[in-house]
C-alpha cells in the first residue's frame, strides 16, 4: 500500500502542519516504506505464538492482597492537628486557573 500525496497532506492538516513539496514527496516515500515494513510483518506465521506483552517472560513479584486488622481509628488520629468526626480535618483549598 503507498501512501499518497494527498494522505500526507491530509495528515499535515490533521495535525496542523505546513510542510514543502519537497517535505511532501520525503514524507510519502518514507511513510511508503513503513507500511511496506508492516506489511511484510504480516506475511510471518503467528498462528502458535503467544501474545505477549514483554520481550522476556514476567512474573508477579507482589505480595498476595490479604485482609489484615488496621491500626485503631484513635490511635491514627492520636497527633492529628485537626479532627472531625472521626477523620482528619484539613483546610479547604479551591485552585483557579
């Protein structure tokens, strides 16, 4: 598939890019080249091959989520500087662009 003139201009506009003429013709060969790349990609057999996600094989090396009892509501808010029904109590803050 080649990419055409008026695809890379389409895309100029798209992205609200000026480019030459001379930019246009680089642009349509090197974008010709690309989806040639893809293309030819395409032509290799993945039906046995497994999607992946990394290169290498990963394993989960976090810890499993298990329930555990907290710390007492009134011993976190033992220092608080501010309390309020039974939560910290923190000055409002209204941000305006």
């Amino acid at each position: 598939m080649a990419i055409t003139i008026e695809e890379v201009e389409k895309i100029s506009r798209l992205a609200k890019l000026t480019f030459t003429d001379e930019e246009k013709l680089k642009f349509t060969q090197q974008l010709s080249q690309m989806i040639a790349y893809v293309e030819k990609l395409n032509e290799l057999d993945t039906e046995n091959v497994p999607p992946t996600y990394h290169v290498v094989e990963m394993n989960n090396v976090f810890r499993e989520d298990v329930v555990k009892p907290s710390m007492p509501q009134e011993k976190v808010l033992a220092n608080a500087p501010a309390k309020k029904g039974g939560y910290f109590s923190v000055p409002k803050v209204i941000a305006q662009d």
